[in-house]
C-alpha cells in the first residue's frame, strides 16, 4: 500500500511538472499575441512575366515601337522615327478617306479633314505603338497610343474622321470598342457623318478605284 502510494505520487509530480510546462508556453504564446495570428504563408514562387496589355483596354500588341510623328500621310497612316530609322504605321482596326492619287484613283470627301485632325492628335508628338504585324506594303499595323491612355485609332473614329474597318467580316477590326465608337459618331452627324451617302473606304477602292464607278 505504501508502494502505491509512493508510486502515485512520484507520477502525480511528473504529471504536474509536464502540465506545468504545457501551461507555461500557452501562456508565453497567448502574451506574444499567438491567439489570433494568421497561420504562416507559403513561401512565395517565382512568378511569371506579366503579359503587356495596352493602356485602356486597346488590344495587346505582339511588340512595340516608340518614337516621334514625324509625318502623316492621311487619316490612318503616319510616319514614326525610331531611333535612327523611320517606321511606316498603319492605325489597325479603322479605315480613313482615301486621299487622291490620279484622276484614276480620286479621294473622297473628308480626306483632307481626316488627315488634319489625325495631325493635330500625334504630329510631332513622342507616342508608343502598340503593333501586331506587318501588311503587304510593309507598314506596322498597330494602335497608336496617347498620353491619355487611349489610342489615336478610337479618337479618329470617334470624332468621326474614320470608319470602323469591318470589312471581310471583320478580319481587320482587333478593338471591338470600334463600332460602337462610330455607332455615336454617326448619331452625332460628326466628322464624315454629315454628309449623305458616306461610302466606306474599301468599298470605294473597289467601285470606284478598280470599277470606275465612283
């Protein structure tokens, strides 16, 4: 009986010396604020180089070019120098009035307006060019991007100086914000819009240009 008692009360002093330990870090953990901290974040991994967007929802663009407008031709084409060399830009997505270039090939009205407004946009100006590709004349197809974040491309359409270039089904138009910006244009009798009968530069090409029925 002794034996037991002795034995009890030896594992009675190491259960309470073990509790007592227990009790000690709780304590020391629940002072230094362990109760409500966050459990511990996963260490971070590398992650990936962000994809280039755009400013204002303009699509991406495959590469850029910056530089300064140093001539524009007409209401959807401008010359962009690069350093030491000159880039030849196509604005994708519209298409201005085409300007005269023989009695064979006259230009259409508002060519003239077109290619003003567009150089009171970007002549002169230091600007990004968001591209995508090459066309057969070996201009880069792109989004010219302003200051303000939108692109040279929506404002001709929107103060309507150009057309949302849905031909072929729509082969050509990568900013679907386009027909709609000419949607309110055309509302709005802007630019071009006033006139009756505006014609489409590429059904003028083909009618008038190549049929002679202009």
């Amino acid at each position: 009986m002794l034996r037991r008692q002795i034995s009890f009360g030896r594992l009675g002093r190491r259960l309470g010396g073990v509790l007592g330990v227990a009790l000690a870090a709780a304590l020391v953990h629940w002072f230094q604020g362990g109760r409500d901290a966050p459990p511990a974040a996963p260490p971070a991994s590398p992650s990936a180089p962000a994809a280039t967007r755009a400013p204002d929802g303009v699509p991406a663009g495959r590469y850029t070019l910056a530089g300064t407008v140093t001539k524009v031709a007409d209401g959807d084409t401008v010359t962009l120098r690069v350093g030491g060399g000159q880039h030849r830009i196509r604005l994708d997505s519209i298409d201005a009035p085409e300007a005269g270039h023989s009695a064979q090939e006259p230009g259409q009205p508002y060519a003239q307006a077109s290619q003003r407004y567009l150089e009171q946009l970007v002549g002169g100006k230091t600007l990004t060019a968001q591209c995508y590709e090459q066309d057969q004349f070996q201009r880069e197809v792109c989004a010219l991007i302003l200051p303000d974040g939108s692109s040279a491309n929506r404002a001709q359409v929107a103060a309507g100086y150009a057309w949302a270039y849905t031909a072929r089904r729509g082969d050509y138009l990568r900013d679907k914000a386009m027909p709609e910006l000419q949607r309110q244009a055309r509302q709005a009798g802007s630019g071009l819009w006033g006139q009756a009968g505006a014609t489409e530069p590429w059904k003028w090409r083909y009618e008038c240009w190549r049929n002679q029925r202009c």
